[in-house]
C-alpha cells in the first residue's frame, strides 16, 4: 500500500504532503479535512525524537501540510487554508454569520475531545492499560518513520511527560473520573447535534464534524482500551454512519489502516 490515501485530484495543484505522526489528533483532524474535501495526498510520517521531515519549516510542531512549496501549520489554520485553495466542500460555513457557530463546536473538540484523548495517555486506567495502548500508539508510530526500540519500549512513559501533554492535560478537572469525563462527552455530543444531523443541528458537515470523525474511529481501529465508549452512543453510529457517506474511503491516513494481527 502506498502512502497516499484518498483518490481524487488535488484540483490543478501541486502534491499534498501530510507531516506529523499518524496518532496525533490534531494531525488526524487535517487527515479528516483532506478526505473530506476528496484531495489525494502523502502523508509523511515525523521522527518524535528529531522532528527532521519537517526542519523545512524551522519549528517543531505537527501537523505540517505542504501545498507545492508553501506549508502551514496548526489544525485550524489549516483548515482555513484548504477552504481558501479549495473551496469546494467548505469546512467553514460560507455565510459568515454561522462561522461563529462553528467556531464555537470545532473549540468543543479541540478543548473538550482532544484533552481526553490526551488524558488516557496520561490517566491510566490501570498500569497494564497504560503500557499496552502505550506500545501500540508507539508501534504505529514506527509504521509511519522508524523509530529506536528503546524510544518504543519507553513510550508510554515519554508521552506520560511530554509537555505539551502535560499542558492540554493540567487544567482538566481530576475530580472528575476519566470515565465519567468520557460519558460527559457523549452526552455533550447528542445536546450539540440537538437532533439534527450533524453537530450544531446543521444538514450538512462542518468544520466541527469533519475534525471529530477520525478521532471517534481512532480508538477502535487501533483497539485502544480505555477510551471513549463512542459506540455505547446510538446518536454518534448514526452520525458515524451519516459521516462515511461524505468520504470516498476512511479519513484514518493509510498507516493505521492496517489489520491489528498482520
Ligand atoms: N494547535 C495545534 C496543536 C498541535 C500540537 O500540539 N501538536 C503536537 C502533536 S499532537 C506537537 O507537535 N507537539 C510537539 C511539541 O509541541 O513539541 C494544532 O491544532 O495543530
């Protein structure tokens, strides 16, 4: 399999390189954008240790995209972007007096999803859990750039104290149990589709939908434990469901699609 997934052309322009690590959830926000939109791409895994792929851009933070020789980083710019380029199946909605409203659900990912997503890598559920999703996270990550072993042995670990981590991570609520954080969020995720199709009550995918998809696939695809029962909620299958039609194939990049057992 290669590594560029979604077919479709990238609409008269140059190639579309994807750089971060294939576990990162603001990497796979931008992997959801580009399916969604049906522009085929490369996605280019980075070295954690030395962030080497992307010394081009003189920062060290994923994910990068690069369109022909311009790059960008940060999730929410880059959607931006895409819209301005491609402007064809908008993240953003065209009519600015409903962009605040979209802003205000794509905030709820980025500031309620992804903290617990990061918490689990954090929060262990038990010793045992932690060092198995741990491995795996890391061996995906070894799909996508070859990484030391002693970095994928320590992995679980290395995330546990990574900053930027920490960061997202502090100012949660511990009080609150992961668990009891997680059914906070499903719970969340039926009140902001508020009965509608997708999320703000909208017909159609938003920028907000479009960023959540490929994390609400992630855990099951790479059987991680502990995480966000979303399939306990019919309201997020239906969506679920709703959402694959918008996509010619998984928005997940190529190297997690993978079987479990090869
Ligand atoms: N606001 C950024 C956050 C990106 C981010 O925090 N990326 C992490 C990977 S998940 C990273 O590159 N961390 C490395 C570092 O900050 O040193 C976005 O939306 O893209």
């Amino acid at each position: 399999m290669t590594s560029a997934n979604q077919t479709g052309a990238g609409e008269g322009l140059g190639p579309i390189k994807l750089y971060g690590f294939p576990t990162s959830p603001y990497v796979l926000k931008v992997a959801g954008y580009l399916g969604f939109k049906h522009l085929s791409y490369e996605f280019v895994g980075v070295n954690p240790v030395n962030f080497e792929q992307i010394a081009f851009s003189n920062q060290r933070q994923v994910p990068v995209l690069q369109i022909e020789d311009e790059w960008k980083n940060d999730s929410d710019n880059i959607a931006v972007w895409l819209d301005e380029l491609f402007p064809q199946r908008p993240l953003l909605p065209v009519a600015d007096s409903c962009n605040a409203e979209v802003q205000t659900l794509n905030d709820w990912v980025n500031h309620t999803v992804v903290p617990g997503m990061f918490r689990l890598t954090v929060d262990w559920p038990s010793i045992a859990i932690g060092f198995s999703n741990g491995w795996t996270l890391a061996s995906v990550v070894n799909r996508s750039v070859s990484i030391p072993k002693w970095v994928q042995l320590l992995w679980p670990v290395l995330v546990r104290k990574a900053s930027f981590i920490k960061r997202i991570v502090e100012p949660l609520d511990k009080t609150e149990t992961l668990e009891h954080y997680q059914q906070r969020v499903l719970g969340e995720f039926t009140d902001l589709r508020g009965g509608g199709q997708f999320l703000g009550g909208r017909d159609e995918p938003s920028l907000a939908d479009v960023s959540l998809y490929p994390l609400v696939l992630l855990g099951g695809v790479l059987g991680l434990k502990g995480d966000t029962p979303w399939n306990d909620s019919s309201d997020v299958v239906e969506w679920k469901e709703r959402m694959s039609e918008h996509f010619r194939e998984s928005p997940l990049p190529d190297v997690l699609q993978v079987s479990r057992s090869a």
